[in-house]
C-alpha cells in the first residue's frame, strides 16, 4: 500500500445522496489534489461519506486514491487521452428560464437535501440550480444566479 499524503474530509453541507457527499463535489476536491492539473479524470467507486477523514495517496502511475480503511472511493488522474470535447447549442437566458424546474425530479426530487440541486436548501445554503430539458436542443438549463452564504447565527465562547 503506498503511502498517505494527504487526508480529505468533505463537510456536511456538500452533501447529495443521504449521508454522502454530492458527487462533483467529491470529484472536484479530489481533483484539485492533483498537483494543479487542469485536465483530470476523476472515477467514482463508492459513495464518499460525509464528515469523516479519508486517506488520499499515490499510487504507482501518479494517480491520486481516495481510501476508506482499506475500501477504494474514488481515483483521480491525468486523462489517459486527449478529449476532444464539443459544445452543445447554448440555451440563451429566456430558454433557461422556462426549463427551469421542468425536471421530473424537481417535482418528486430523490435527494432534497443535494448541495447542487435541492429544492429544499435555503437560499445561499447550496447552488439550487433545478434545471429541466430546452424544447429547440438537447440540454438541460436553467439560470444560475450566485448568493452570498445565508446568514449563519454566531454565538460567543
């Protein structure tokens, strides 16, 4: 087994499936562990748990493993080709607007509690993008207006 360089703990608040983390978020964290690499190919094995230390080491082919007392969660590495990505007709503003919320989940939603895509988050307390599918092409869109954080209540120690 190789060494452990590193530790990731994801919080409760990027939280998707029950007591898992969203999984871009996860896929996005371990990413970002990569050395700053821009292009990285991030696979998912298991659900990553939320509010627990987990193991992030290399391996042999400079990949990072994400590691749960020995159980394989996630691996991140350099992608093993060139992707050639293509951008799909882009919705303009007024057709994200009228998909939004027109997603069958967003009626019976799975996960409500989900960072990015909850309907039940407060207000600055996840990203609440509900997207839904635009008539004249094949994406799904909505509008995405940033918040600032939802006021937290303090108390002093």
């Amino acid at each position: 087994m190789d060494a452990v360089c590193s530790r990731l703990r994801i919080g409760r608040r990027f939280r998707g499936p029950p007591g898992a983390a969203n999984g871009g978020f996860a896929s996005g964290s371990l990413a970002a562990l990569l050395g700053g690499a821009v292009d990285v190919e991030v696979s998912l094995r298991r659900s990553v748990p939320l509010e627990h230390p987990l193991e992030v080491r290399h391996d042999r082919d400079a990949a990072l493993l994400l590691d749960d007392h020995g159980c394989l969660l996630a691996e991140a590495r350099p992608p093993a080709a060139e992707v050639e990505l293509t951008v799909p007709d882009t919705p303009t503003p007024e057709e994200a607007r009228a998909a939004a919320g027109r997603g069958a989940y967003y009626a019976d939603p799975l996960f409500p509690d989900c960072f990015v895509c909850g309907p039940a988050r407060a207000p600055g307390d996840g990203l609440r993008i509900f997207p839904g599918p635009v008539s004249r092409c094949s994406v799904w869109a909505a509008p995405w207006p940033p918040c600032p954080p939802a006021p937290r209540s303090c108390s002093a120690r």
